[in-house]
C-alpha cells in the first residue's frame, strides 16, 4: 500500500526552518516584515499623538 494518502514532500533543511518569507512549515514573517511592520505601527501611533496634541492646543492668531 505505498503512495496511499499523497505524495510525501521532501522539505530541506531551510523549508523546516522557515527559509524566506513564505517559509513553508515553520518560520512566519521573516524577520524584515516583522520590523517593517513595528515602524510602520510606531510611525501610526506617533502620528495619533501628533493630531491629538494639535486638536487640544487653542489656535493662535
């Protein structure tokens, strides 16, 4: 009964290790996604803080 239940893949050494963004078993977000996605965060949270602060100072003129 071999090759019952689908091909077995063969996986490398990099696939189990999450090799590439798209790593296939383990891995997730490689670690440059992970730190555009931080700033990008941080930038948003400092931009809020920004509006926030100009929306509560009186308008001078």
């Amino acid at each position: 009964m071999l090759g019952v239940g689908g091909a077995r893949q063969h996986l490398g050494r990099k696939a189990l290790r999450g090799g590439g963004p798209a790593g296939r078993i383990g891995g997730g977000t490689d670690p440059q996604a992970q730190k555009r996605a931080l700033l990008r965060k941080l930038q948003e949270q400092r931009d809020a803080e920004k509006e926030q602060k100009s929306e509560q100072e009186p308008e001078q003129g």
